[in-house]
C-alpha cells in the first residue's frame, strides 16, 4: 500500500502547515513546463537482468516480489534519508522509495520482470507541493517511470498498477524464508562490477581514515564525536553514506564491541578503536578497523598487544582461499590468540583444551566470530542457509572481513590491572582471488611501526 492510500488520498501535511485556499491551489496547478530528468543508463542494468533471470530460474512457475522499502521515521513527521532495500537494489538497480519488483517465472524458470515505482507527482493534484514526503517542491524532483525505464532497462508502472500480490504461488522476499535464501546465496560470489564497487568504498574509507587523523589535535579537543564527524564527512562527499555507524572507541570504549554512542574523549597515552566503513553511491560498503595510539606512537605493552592482534588477523588472511572452510580464517586467528593469551598465563587450561569447540574459554577475551561477508550490506548475504554460508567453503568472488581482536574488560579481576580497558581489533576486507585472495584495504597500514609511521606524516 502506498503512502498516499495510508493518507487517503491526501498529502502528508502538517498541522503547522499553511492553509491552501482555492485560489493558490489553482495558480499552484498551472503554468509549468516539461522538464525531463536525465537518467543515463545504469552500469548494473545488464547485470541486474541476467541477476534476475537466475533468480527465476530458482522458481519456475511463480511470482517473486522484491519491495524496495519505504521511510522510517526518526521522530513525529521527520523521517530517516531514505536507503533502499539490499535485495531489491541488488535485483533492479533501482534506489528510489516505495518500489516493488515482481519477477515472474513461468514453467520453464524463464522470468519477465516489471518495476512498479513512484514516479514524481503529476502538476493537477496538491501532492507536488503540499506532501512533505513524496511532493516535488518538498522532498526533490522523483524519475517518471518512463525515466527509470531507460535507466534500468527494465519495464516499469506505476505503483498504483500494483497487481494483487496475494496467491499461492507468490513469494514476497519480507516473508518467504526460501526466496530470501536463494536471493542471498547468490550475493555471495561478486561479480567484477561489485569488486569494483567494493574497492572503490574501501578506498573512501581509507581517505576516511586520513582525515581523522590530520585533524588530530581537534580529536584530542572533542573526542570521539570528532572522528566519527569528520569520517562521515567524507562518506557524505565522496560515497552515499556510512555503510554502518561509526564505532569510535576511546580508551576502554574500545572492549564494547559495538561502542557507537561515541561520546567519550581521547585520551593521550590511550588507545583508540576505529570501526568504520564508507558505503559507496551504488551502495557497496567497507567495513575496517584500525587501533592507534592517541599519542602517535605505541607503548611496549600496547605494541605486544598490537602485534599479538596482528599476527593472528595475518593468519586469518593467509588462510583465505577458494576451497577452504568459511571458518578457516576464524580457526587460524583463534589459535595464534589462545595461544598467545596462554603465554600471558591467562588461560585456565591449555591452549590446545581452551581451543577445542567445547571449551573455548580464551573466548573470554576474543568475543567475536572472525569473519562476515561483505558487500551491499555490512554483513552481507545475512540470510543464506549456514550450510552455503557459516559451515560452507570459500569461492573465488567472495569478499569476507578478517577482524580478530581482544578486549580485557575494565572489571576483569582475571587479568593483571594494566590490561584493564584495552580494547585491540582489526580488521580488513579481503577478496577471495583464483590464487589466494587480495586484501581490498590494504592502503591503510597495519603493522605497528607502519602505523606510527603513518600517524606521524599525517599529524605533520
Ligand atoms: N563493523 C562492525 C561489525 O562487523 O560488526
Ligand atoms: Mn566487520
């Protein structure tokens, strides 16, 4: 159901809004020209088609339908920007609210697709200037489906043509449990296209990264606010978003793993826990995490710290290639961090006991899986079966994170006092080659020398 069928009919309106008498509403209608949006193809048509045609291959017989999405409010009438739905994007091109893809697949799995979209609104109803969500003069000037049609090279109606989706042999991707895995199993292999996409955000999100700390002496005057600002500035310039919110963790913040309330100073002789990663315009994401020291350079324990975390993420790398367990990265990592948590004496048990899959105690300390697909989502193909996913094999065009870590929590009695609150990840997107695999953020440094060095020539 459209907006305009919750409303009635009627525009979204506030009740601050001016009244429209019929004088202004008439003038309003009138005297406008014809102004062509121009839309030039999008380089995914193609792939998009030959995307669809495999789904339906998947579903001889029935009709898949794959909605776009639409706004979700932040408070009272003030909505989120909008982004569109992963799968649909995926399988259309198509980025604009409130669409819905129907891709029908007859005996033989060959599909004939339709986009039904909400074009821009039309000068002889109010919507194009009194609707605050869809209106022209308030929220931007919409494709006509004739626009989006050439871009896309795919049949596109109105939404308001929506045929009834309800049947039998209807699946809708929010519902339908199979669709949702066929359609993120066959996100797990990236195409050339994709790869490109993925580099290009791993790419602006290194920049990201530069900028944070060539503005190091404002980081050090407001906190982690300051990074997380100034990364999304570049997102903002040069890609379409944040693929995920900034985690920015200073200090002790840094053992939360998913610390984005990123209210907390930076403080000299800490470390700092930068989780970021720029979403692109064709809405690919990064996904990197780097540890620096606030000071520039690293103390001897944050160094042994530091380089522990190193060496099992490079085991992780190195494990990665065509054939190998998805879980090969997470093992490697796992077994050079247990054994290194047991050369601090940490560990209750053997590494080799702590190690076994029914022990796992140096987890106390590791917290996290090593590894997540990435692509359009930051956690991509979320919804593929563990067999294709979690318990399958790497393939030549899977692109996977590598981000082991450790957290010593500042209330853990077990470990020596001068642990407490440190928190040390990282991580880097790695692309899985014919040969091995390509680590796509890899401009940013890694080793520890590497990264004082780095901090250094950009702190000037
Ligand atoms: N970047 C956050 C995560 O991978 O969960
Ligand atoms: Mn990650």
């Amino acid at each position: 159901m459209s907006d305009a069928d919750q409303n009635d009919g009627q525009p979204r309106t506030e009740s601050h809004d001016p009244k429209v008498p019929e004088a202004w509403q008439k003038f309003m209608r009138t005297g406008w020209g014809d102004r062509d949006l121009d839309l030039p193809r999008h380089p995914v048509a193609d792939l998009a088609a030959q995307r669809r045609a495999r789904l339906a291959a998947n579903f001889p017989g029935e009709r898949l339908v794959l909605p776009a999405g639409t706004f979700k409010v932040r408070s009272n009438d003030t909505d989120y920007r909008f982004r569109s739905d992963t799968a649909h994007t995926y399988y259309s091109g198509n980025q604009t609210s409130d669409a819905v893809l129907v891709v029908d697949s007859d005996s033989t799995g060959a599909g004939e697709s339709v986009l039904y979209a909400r074009p821009r609104s039309a000068r002889d109803t109010d919507e194009f200037f009194r609707d605050r969500q869809y209106g022209e003069l308030w929220a931007g000037r919409r494709p006509s489906t004739h626009e989006l049609s050439t871009s896309l090279g795919l049949e596109v109606r109105h939404i308001d043509d929506l045929p009834d989706l309800a049947g039998a042999k209807t699946r809708d991707l929010t519902t339908d449990a199979e669709l949702a895995r066929v359609a993120s199993e066959m996100r797990l292999v990236k195409d050339e296209w994709e790869i490109e996409q993925l580099q290009e955000a791993c790419d602006i999100t290194a920049l990201g990264f530069e900028d944070s700390v060539r503005e190091w002496d404002r980081v050090l005057e407001y906190g982690e606010r300051w990074i997380e600002g100034t990364f999304f500035r570049r997102a903002r310039a040069m890609g379409n978003d944040i693929g995920y919110d900034s985690i920015v963790g200073g200090g002790k913040h840094a053992t939360t793993l998913h610390w984005i309330d990123n209210t907390g100073p930076i403080t000299p002789g800490e470390l700092v826990l930068l989780d970021m990663g720029v979403e692109n315009r064709s809405l690919y994401t990064a996904d990197v995490t780097r540890t620096l020291p606030v000071d520039g350079t690293f103390t001897p324990l944050q160094r042994e710290l530091y380089d522990l975390v190193l060496a099992a993420q490079e085991a992780g790398i190195q494990a990665v290639r065509p054939g190998v367990p998805f879980l090969a990265a997470h093992d490697a990592a796992m077994e050079v961090l247990a054994h290194g948590l047991e050369g601090m004496g940490l560990l209750p048990v053997p590494a080799a006991e702590a190690l076994d899959p029914d022990n796992k105690v140096y987890a106390r300390w590791t917290l996290h899986g090593t590894s997540h697909m990435l692509g359009l989502d930051v956690h991509d193909c979320g919804r593929a079966s563990d067999d294709a996913y979690r318990n399958g094999t790497l393939d030549e065009g899977y692109v996977l994170t590598v981000e082991p870590g450790l957290y010593f929590q500042e209330d853990d009695l077990l470990v020596p006092e001068e642990l407490r609150g440190i928190g040390i990840r990282i991580e880097d997107d790695i692309l899985v080659t014919a040969e091995g695999h390509r680590n796509l953020s890899a401009s940013l440094p890694r080793t520890s020398t590497d990264v004082e060095e780095w901090m250094g020539a950009l702190r000037g």
